[in-house]
C-alpha cells in the first residue's frame, strides 16, 4: 500500500519531502548533455510515440531478447513485432534470421522515421550501397551510416506515414 503525504508534504514511505504546488517549471532538455543511458531512454519514448499514433503499445526490455529493444503490439493484438531501435540505417550479422525490425529516424534534419525488417534493410543496403564491401563487416559488426540517395529512394516505402 502506497503511504500517502500528510498535510506537510512528507512522504513516509518514501522519504521525501515535495513541497512544490505550484507550476512545474518546463525545460527542454539537451539531448547531447545525456549519457548513454538516458539517451537510450529517451530515444525509446520518442519511437513508442511515433507507433502509438498507429494503435501500438510498446514495452520496453530489460535487456535485449532475441536482439530486441522493446516489443510493439497493435491494438487489435495480431502481430507483436520485436524491434531494435538504431539511430540510423545500421544492419548485424548477429541480427540475420531473427525476426528482428529496425526502427529509426533519418538522420537528415531529424526526417522521417523508417521502421523496417532486418533481413530486408540488409537486402536493400546490399542492392544500394558498398557497406557490406567493408572489412566492418566483414567483422559482423554493425553498419551505421548515412543512407545513399539510392537507399534513401529503397527506403521509401518502410517511412511511418506523417513523420
């Protein structure tokens, strides 16, 4: 059971004091000014923003499952899409065959957001673009680039509409 404040503010339970009433004061954040982790946390919020304008409720992970950051699930509960949230265009060895959708922003003045699967972001980078001619990737690790002219045109039809 939850303790509640008396009428000095004090939270037993708690331990804490709030003695503020009034209004909040509102300041924008500095998304640079952000560790790793808030930035993760941020970033998530701002993705399960952009879906829940199409009926998906998000749940974010723990740590990641089955390379998954967080599940989405649209209202009518048919499909539970496990996505894993980039930056940018990027594509992992280690996320082949996984059942994985990329979710990101276009890194071009904060444009559109794509939301994408995996092993079909992979198909289009290697189609349009050199990433995968690269000793990176020849490593397995992750290709995070700015997407090519000829990408950003294959891309087109992943864009969540209205972003």
């Amino acid at each position: 059971m939850w303790a509640t404040p008396n009428v000095h503010g004090w939270n037993k339970k708690l331990g804490f004091m709030n003695t503020e009433i009034g209004p909040i004061e509102w300041q924008a954040i500095s998304y640079s000014r952000l560790n790793a982790k808030q930035k993760e946390i941020y970033n998530f919020q701002k993705a399960a923003a952009v879906l829940a304008d199409y009926g998906f409720d998000c749940i974010k992970l723990a740590d990641d499952w089955g390379g998954a950051d967080f599940l989405a699930y649209n209202k009518d509960r048919e499909k539970t899409y496990k996505v894993q949230l980039k930056t940018r265009a990027s594509v992992w060895k280690k996320y082949k065959n996984k059942d994985l959708w990329m979710l990101f922003q276009s890194p071009v003045s904060k444009g559109p957001w794509y939301m994408i699967h995996h092993d079909k972001l992979l198909e289009l980078v290697r189609q349009n673009t050199t990433w995968l001619e690269s000793e990176v990737w020849e490593d397995g690790e992750c290709l995070n680039r700015k997407p090519t002219k000829e990408l950003r045109k294959a891309l087109a039809p992943y864009i969540i509409p209205g972003t």
